[in-house]
C-alpha cells in the first residue's frame, strides 16, 4: 500500500481567511483566542484560527436576528435570493481547485476526489435549492364552513447550524443550501478539525451579494462555541451532523433552552449485504467503496459486510485482494486513493478498534497498522469472521476497517441487519428483483441501495431511523426543517355560492 504516483496535481493554496465571519465581515474572537487546524499528513499547524466562544455566538445570532428581523434577506423576492445561490455555486466552480486544495489539506481526503466529487456537489446542491427558492409556497384549504383557509409557509427565522469534519463543504451545502432558499439567516459552527474551508466560502457568498448577516460562520469547539449555540434562546432551528452521543447533548440543549425543533444526522453502522447470486467482483468493489471512501468516515458506510455462506470464502479472498491494492499515501498526489485519518484522536480511536477486533478472534486478512511514521495514516484492514456480539460489528469505527460477516437466508440477515441501535443507510446485492424490494423494505435504515452504494444526489433525500438522527436532509425534504406553517382563517361574508 504505497505508491509509485509522486506527481503532485494540486495548486498550492494560501490561507487567507481564518476569522470569525459575523454580520459580513472577518472579526477575531472577542477573546482574541486562536487555535491551530492541523495538516494530518504530518501533524503540522496550518493555520490558526479565531476561537469562538459564548460572547461570539451572541454576537453571530444577533447580527442573524437583524438580517431576519429587518431583512433584507427573507424580504427579498424570492427570485433575488435564487439569484445569489445561482451566482455564490458559479463561484465555487470558479474557485474549485483552490477550495479542493484547502478541503484536502485541512482533511487529508484526496484532492481528486474533492476536486471531482465533492465540490461540484457543492456547486449542484446551491443550484438545486436555488431553484426552490421560488418554488415554495403554501395551500388553499376546503374547510367547513364559511371560511376562506390558506397557509402560508414562512422562514422559520436563525437557524443554527453544528457541522463535522468528514466533508466539511458538502455538510455546509446540505444545511446552508435549504435554509436560504427558505429565507432564513444562519450561524453556522465549523468543526474543530477543519475550519478552513467555511470561511473561504463564507467570502464567495459576500462577493456574489449575500447581504450581511445572513450567514455567520463561528469556529471553535464543541463545548463551547457549538453549546452555547445549542442553548441559544434567540436560535429558532437547530441542524447537526455529528455523533450519536453529541446529538443526544444537542437535544438536550435545545429542549432545556427554548424547545427549538433540532435536526439530526448522525452516526450508523449501516449492512452491505451480499446474496449468492449477486455478481460477485461487483459486490466485492462496491463494499469496498462503501467502507474505504473517505478513510472510512463516513456516517453511511457499509460497516457490516454480510455475505452468503456460499460465496463467503470467495468474498473474502477477493475483499483481501482489493484492500491490499488501495494505494494509500498524500492526498495531494496523482492516483491516490487514501489519504490520513483527520487527527490523532481518530488515529488512536481506530487503531484501538482494530485491537479490539484482533482480542475478540475475528481475523485479521489484512492491514491493521499504520503507514509511515508520521501523520494519522491506517493500512486498509479487513476482518474475516466477524460475529455481531463484537465490538467492531457493533460500534462505528469511522476508519479504514472493513468486517465481514457470514449469514445463510434471507430472514436470518434481515433481522441480524436491523439489530442495531443504528439505521441511517444500508446496501442489497443480488440479482433477483424479489430479493431486492424484500429486503429494501425489511431494513430500518434511511436509504438502501440497491447493487450500488453511496449514490449521492441533491435530490435524494438522507437521513436515519432509530439512534441515526431524525428528519430529513437533501430534496425537497430538507425544505420542510427550515419552514413555519401558518394557517390563516378569513370568514367568507358574502361566499360566491
Ligand atoms: P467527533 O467526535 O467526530 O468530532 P462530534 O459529534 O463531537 O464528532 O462533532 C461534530 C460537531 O459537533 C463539531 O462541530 C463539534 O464541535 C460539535 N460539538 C461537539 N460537542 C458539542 C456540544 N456539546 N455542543 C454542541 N456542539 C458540539
């Protein structure tokens, strides 16, 4: 698992913007606190940023409460805010090897895959809720009686908005995206682990006419910065992505201050399960895909492989195979398919996953240690012989550890899939359409794909059953978190008939 590509094919980038973004301009932290973000090919300070904190969030919620309160943003026209989304995605085209360049730095995913993924999703879901902007509207209502009913639906007001550090810009897309086609004005929290590239498109968003106020952007730690905006009385909506155990805080925040309704998404431990007549090379690159992408932190990746006793040694022995050919070394080179953990918690959090799956007597085909000495870079690892009482079938590793499990019908795998506290995605290979939209609808998850995996689309919506998070983001779903229905009743004096 090195590599022979050494040509590196980024740009190299600056860091220009490392301070608060609140009421249109770039402010340090009233505490005048920094903190470091870290390159986790090394270890090494990129930059350090503004530590946001209480007084900061005060501030950012203020200056989006004038931006609502007073406007101009929910009293544009509709087609004005579209235009600015329309011209703020045109930006992120424009500027989409320099933000490939920060996103992958200050991540360690791979440039390519920013480059040809991530940031044009970016670009498409801006476009998308663009064009919901004016499509939004309420009913007409036939109640009994003389009365004229209809609804309106209104931006529900600041949004407060908690993202993680998987995919920075694109957990930016699916909150900010819906929440300004809708009219609302928003502080958003960056992860600790990578604040760059919020604030960078923080500046696109100015440049193409966001007025100020609308969108603040605080950095700065969970604890603080994200509490405090949890616990806000002034926030009216609250979205997070991030893991089930902050959730559960999240929702406490929320309901112990002013019962502001919370969306969230959050961790899984979703099954990729593999029936007998599936092809089985196809499965085999697609459960690698759907654990190894991104390092493996992914909230959906397919973190239990299932695989049918018949075709389980084979499964096995080709999974091996293809892990033991995933190139792993700087994301800024050409060919690249692996880049380092985001930080040495996560490093540390992984390897202690693989232990424990070598201490329960799952077997290790391959992997488990690190690549280098330096930086948070992890051998892809797969486990043969995973039993569902284990830790690493159990919990979610969020790294490069792939399990796999043996089952032998249908009603078995069913039942060991849902049996978890988890439900955001799963993923069905077979051949037969009846075993697909059997197991489709038995699987308590949020998506299932069927002989295909990670199928992202603006959309589609995403979302998970059970401890994954509720509601809904992506497609016209996610419009629905950022809306106030008001029902307006008129008594009808002179009706038409
Ligand atoms: P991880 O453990 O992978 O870093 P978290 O769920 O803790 O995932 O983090 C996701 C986001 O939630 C980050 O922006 C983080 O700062 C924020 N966060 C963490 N703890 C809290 C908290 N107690 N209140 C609000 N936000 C938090």
């Amino acid at each position: 698992t090195s590599s022979a590509a050494e040509e590196v094919i980024s740009p190299s980038v600056q860091v220009s913007y490392t301070k608060l973004l609140i009421d249109g301009n770039f402010v340090d932290a009233a505490s005048g606190k920094t903190f470091p973000t870290r390159d986790p090919r090394t270890g090494e300070v990129i930059a350090h940023v503004a530590e946001g904190d209480v007084e900061d969030i005060n501030r950012a919620v203020k200056a989006a409460r004038k931006a609502f309160d007073e406007g101009p943003w929910p009293k544009m026209t509709a087609y004005e805010r579209s235009r600015v989304m329309l011209r703020f995605a045109d930006l992120v085209e424009k500027h989409s090897e320099e933000l490939a360049a920060l996103e992958s730095w200050d991540n360690g995913k791979t440039y390519e895959q920013a480059l040809t993924a991530e940031i044009p999703m970016v670009a498409r879901l801006f476009r998308y809720y663009a064009g919901w902007a004016d499509k939004i509207h309420g009913l007409t209502v036939p109640a009994d009686g003389n009365y004229h009913v209809q609804t309106l639906h209104e931006p529900i007001g600041v949004a407060g908005q908690i993202i993680p550090w998987n995919f920075p810009l694109l957990m930016f897309a699916w909150k900010v995206g819906p929440a300004l086609a809708c009219g609302n004005t928003i502080v958003l929290k960056t992860a600790e682990q990578t604040p760059l590239t919020a604030f960078y498109v923080g500046k696109l968003f100015l440049e193409a006419g966001l007025p100020p106020g609308v969108l603040n952007i605080v950095s700065g730690f969970g604890a603080t910065a994200g509490a405090s905006l949890a616990s806000h009385m002034d926030v009216d909506k609250l979205a997070f992505t991030g893991s089930t155990d902050t959730g559960k805080v999240i929702l406490g925040l929320a309901a112990n201050s002013n019962l502001k309704p919370v969306t969230l998404e959050l961790g899984g431990k979703s099954p990729f399960i593999v029936f007998e007549d599936a092809d089985i090379d196809k499965a085999v690159e697609l459960a690698h895909f759907a654990l190894f992408f991104n390092q493996g932190q992914c909230c959906c990746a397919g973190s239990r492989t299932y695989v049918h006793e018949k075709v389980y040694d084979e499964f096995v022995e080709k999974a091996k195979a293809r892990a033991l050919k995933r190139v792993v070394g700087d994301p800024f080179k050409k060919g690249i398919e692996q880049g380092p953990q985001v930080d040495s918690k996560q490093f540390e959090k992984v390897m202690k996953y693989i232990r424990s799956g070598v201490e329960s007597n799952a077997t290790l085909e391959c992997g488990g240690g690190q690549v280098g000495d330096r930086g948070y870079f992890i051998q892809p690892t797969v486990f043969s012989n995973v039993k569902d009482d284990m830790l690493i079938a159990q919990d979610e590793i969020f790294g490069p550890v792939q399990s796999i499990l043996k089952f032998s019908d249908v009603d078995e795998v069913i039942k060991r899939a849902n049996d978890t506290r988890y439900g955001l995605a799963a993923g069905v290979f077979t051949k037969s359409l009846d075993t697909a939209n059997r197991v489709s609808r038995a699987l308590k998850a949020g998506t299932v794909w069927v002989n295909c995996f990670d199928v992202f689309d603006a959309a589609i919506p995403f979302g998970g059953y059970k401890m994954s998070g509720n509601g809904r983001e992506k497609g016209i779903y996610s419009l629905n978190n950022y809306l106030q229905v008001k029902a307006v009743v008129t008594p009808l004096n002179n009706p038409a008939w």
